[in-house]
C-alpha cells in the first residue's frame, strides 16, 4: 500500500510540471520506479484530472 500524501505530492508535481528534487527536472511520470507508488499515480492522474494515457504509460 501506498503513502497517500506521498502519491498526493508526486501528482501535484506532475500536474504543474515542479520540479523533481532528485534531479532538478521537470517531474515527469517516468520519474516514478516503484510500480506500487506508480500505479497509484496513474489511478489518480485518471480518475482525478482526467488525464488519457498511452499504453506505454501504464505498462513498463
């Protein structure tokens, strides 16, 4: 199970293009390596803002 405030924190940065602290970058969904955290996201970024996403986002 996921942190709700951590996955809350990384969508919000996704959604505004903030920063990743790791690497000074645009956070991007592709930033996110653990497949939990991952899923949880994209669930999100679906069902919250709507958002369409490729294949290749939901499947690594």
């Amino acid at each position: 199970m996921a942190n709700h405030i951590i996955v809350s924190i990384a969508v919000e940065r996704i959604v505004n293009k903030g920063l990743n602290p790791k690497t000074g970058r645009t956070y991007i969904l592709d930033d996110i390596t653990n497949e939990i955290y991952r899923s949880y996201i994209i669930r999100e970024l679906v069902e919250v803002y709507g958002w369409e996403l490729d294949a290749d986002d939901i499947q690594r």
